[in-house]
C-alpha cells in the first residue's frame, strides 16, 4: 500500500487569528436481493477518533467511499453564516500533492464519479469508483482532510461564485418563503438560517475565519468514514487506516447541544416578490431524529400527505390517495400539496407545502387546510391507512437501499446524526411496532397551531 500523502505534505497553513433536502441516490443498474442488502454492517473507531463505517456488497466490483464532517449550518453564529458551505467550496481547490481539477480529473479517468453536499448538520464528500481504485480515494480524501490550499485568490474567487448562488435563489419563491419562514420559526438556534449563509456574512468573512474554521472541524474525530461495494471488511479496515490513522486528532469539537426557547403562540410570515403563484406553508416544530416520537410522526405525514416514510428516502409513487390530495388538490384548491420531515441532530420542522391553483387566494386555502387537519384530529388515521403507510415505508426503504451509493448515503446520515449506524439497519422493525395510537397521540403533540409558523408567499401581481 502507499503511504499516506499527510505523512510526507507539509501543512501549507494555521488557522487563522440545495436547498432542498439534499439527499441522492444513483438509479441502480442491478437489484440487490434481501441478502445482499441485510450483510452485516462493522463500526471502528481508530485512535485518533475517527469513525469507519465498513459494508461488504459484492454484486458489482464498485465502491462507494464517503467522508461526513459532523458539521454544517448548525455550528454557525452569527456573522459566519454560509461558512461550513464555503468551506466545502475550498476543499476542491487542491492541495500541493494534487492540484486544483486534478481531483476531478483522476477520479474521472478511472470511470468514477464525486459530489459534495453542504446541509444543517454535516458536509459529504462521495467518491463511486470501481473497486480496484479505492486506495485513489483514500489518497485524495486523507490528504485534503489535512492539507487543502485556501489561498486569497480561491478565497475570492469562491466568495463570488456563492455571492452569485444566493442571488440565483433570491429569485425562486420558494426559496425566499422558506428563508423567512426558518428565520421566524427559530429565534436561536442555527437552523433557523439557510445553509448558503447571508448575504453580509459572505461579504465581511475573512480568509482567516475560513481557515480556522477548516482547522477545527476538518480533524479525525469529528469525521466518519463509510465504503460500502466490493471489498473485504477486514482489509478495507486496514487500508483507510493505513491512509488516515496518522492523522493527527484535532482538539475536541464540542457538539453543544443548542436551545430553543419554547413556541407559545402561533407566528406568521408573508413574503412577496415576483412570479404568479402563491405558496402556504405550515411549519410546526418537530423532534430530532433520536427522539421516540420521531419515526410516529413520519408514519403519520406518510399516511396524511402521502410523503416519503422518513424524510430522507427516494421519492416514489403518488400520494393522490392521500387525505392532503383530496382535501386541497381535487377539489381545485391548489395544484400541489405535500409534506416532508427530515431527520435532524436537534429538534427541527414538519412542513406542509401548499402550491395554489390560479385564481385561488390564500386566506381560503389556509382556512381549507386547517379544516382538514382539524378532521384527522376528530377523526384520527386509520389502521387500513397506516398500513398502507408501512409498505410504502418499506418499498422506499428498498427503493433508496438498491444502489451501493443509497445504502452508504443512509448509513452515513445514521451515524453522523443519531451516532449510530444500526439505527437506519433497525428502522423498518421499529416502524413495524408503531400504532394508530401513536400516529394520534404525535398528531394531538405536535399538530397544534401554538406550535407552527405559518408562511404565505404572495406574487406581487396578485
């Protein structure tokens, strides 16, 4: 095996004095049997802290690799909002063993594929490439982990590319809804600001803020590593080690957890700007992922609304049966009606997404989706539907497990999230105990308008 590019690259530098739910899954080429997808999963922890997340499946002589830095908008404040996404940026400009593009250009050549993706509580690095070349990966990953170049002129070339991002967004409603709305639902916590920062931060942050920021999160103990594809477990352990146990551990980055003061009345936010449509969104705060009521309420948006099972699996089917659909989409309310709910590291947002049809105002629309929530309140979800709800759980558990890339996207957002890979491996045996009772007892919890934030985004032209 090689040696490791840290072991032998000075450190160039000190620290210094999408919007959407983000998740993708490559379309399978083959179809995994049960068994394949039900191998056994290892979790070590190296010396230095880092976590390696191992699953063997051999069905095809390719793997996908992954790093998760366990930071994102979450461990912002004020004044370097944006930074964990500029950051993410940087980390493509190279390091004096592999210059900027040649990352790209070297997993390109052997037939592979990256991708990166900034979110509220971590950054992904994703490498698929066939099997033979992962020790490629491990090369680029190890070293960048340590040695990435943030020059001044990357710096501000960066600082304008995502000054020209946000200013893309500015203009898609839905964006500029759910920016305000965020905002209004948290008066503490980080997740009330977008993941691509504001747009004074980006202007007045620093070169230094930059690299301090890599150096303190960027560090073993606060990564986890996942490959699953076509390898030995064993000798898979042994090679990563080999490329990133001499990593130096970083000082101990203090996940802290953040309050938010309780919501006691309802809030409400308008929005105008350009287009013909208008948008409601009813967002009430939710549980984090490891919370015993989180898997209930997401049984409960899949029989309402229809939605994915648990936020972060493939989209799939129709939710035209839903009780959401017939209450605001056949009877012409709105074009589109939906709900989503990720799993988050602390306590978030389930949101209900209304696109109104033209002609429709929004006082009406709203008043109609209360009164279809004030229904599933008297009369609650049925067994038949919560059924109903558990297959389609499964079929999209299977659905986003199908490719290599799936089964380590959710292993990784397991361990990084809730601090433990087995919860996705036992997500469907706990879905499976989960009652009609439960699916009432979340609803009466957390569906309550003391608890929401109402938005409404109202065209201009209207």
């Amino acid at each position: 095996m090689e040696e490791p590019p840290h072991a032998r690259v000075r450190i160039l530098h000190k620290p210094g004095a999408s919007y959407n739910f983000p998740f993708y899954f490559e379309k399978p080429c083959i179809s995994l049997s049960e068994e394949t997808m039900n191998r056994p999963v290892s979790r070590t922890v190296l010396d230095n802290g880092l976590t390696v997340v191992l699953k063997e499946m051999s069905h095809a002589p390719v793997i996908c690799f992954m790093v998760w830095y366990r930071v994102g908008s979450r461990n912002e404040r004020k004044g370097i909002t944006g930074i964990s996404h500029w950051v993410e940026h940087l980390m493509f400009g190279g390091t004096q063993t592999f210059a900027g593009g040649e990352f790209d250009r070297l997993i390109s050549r052997e037939g592979g594929h990256w991708n990166a993706f900034t979110w509220l509580d971590y950054t992904v690095y994703i490498e698929t490439v066939p099997a033979e070349q992962v020790d490629l990966c491990l090369r680029l990953e190890s070293d960048r982990m340590v040695n990435t170049i943030m020059g001044p002129e990357s710096v501000e070339l960066e600082r304008s590319v995502i000054l020209s991002e946000r200013a893309m967004y500015e203009n898609e409603p839905r964006f500029r809804l759910n920016e305000q709305l965020t905002a209004t639902a948290f008066h503490a916590h980080p997740y009330g600001h977008e993941v691509i920062g504001n747009e004074v931060d980006l202007r007045s942050m620093t070169r230094d803020d930059l690299c301090g920021y890599y150096r303190t999160h960027y560090v073993p103990n606060n990564a986890v590593v996942v490959a699953v594809g076509d390898f030995q477990s064993k000798e898979m352990l042994s090679r990563i080690a080999n490329f990133f146990a001499t990593i130096p551990q970083g000082e101990p980055v203090v996940l802290a957890t953040i309050g938010e003061p309780m919501q006691r009345s309802e809030r409400r936010i308008t929005v105008r700007g350009p287009g013909n449509t208008a948008y409601l969104t009813f967002a009430y705060r939710a549980p984090e992922a490891a919370h015993p009521d989180y898997l209930a309420l997401t049984l409960f948006n899949a029989a309402f609304t229809g939605g994915s099972s648990l936020g972060m699996f493939a989209g799939g089917g129709s939710n035209r049966s839903s009780r959401l659909y017939k209450a605001m989409v056949n009877t012409e309310l709105a074009a589109g009606a939906g709900g989503s709910m990720a799993p988050t590291m602390d306590p978030f947002l389930y949101t209900i997404d209304v696109v109104l049809r033209s002609g429709r105002m929004l006082p009406e629309v709203e008043a109609a989706l209360d009164a279809e929530l004030e229904r599933v309140t008297s009369s609650p979800i049925t067994r038949r539907e919560l059924d109903k709800a558990l297959k389609r759980a499964k079929a999209q558990f299977v659905m986003a497990g199908e490719s290599i890339s799936g089964q380590a996207h959710l292993l990784g957002l397991a361990e990084s999230t809730v601090g433990d890979c087995d919860w996705y491996e036992t997500i469907l045996e706990k879905l499976a105990k989960i009652r009609v009772d439960d699916l009432e007892r979340v609803c009466q919890k957390y569906l309550n308008k003391k608890n929401r934030t109402v938005g409404w985004y109202q065209p201009l032209e209207r």
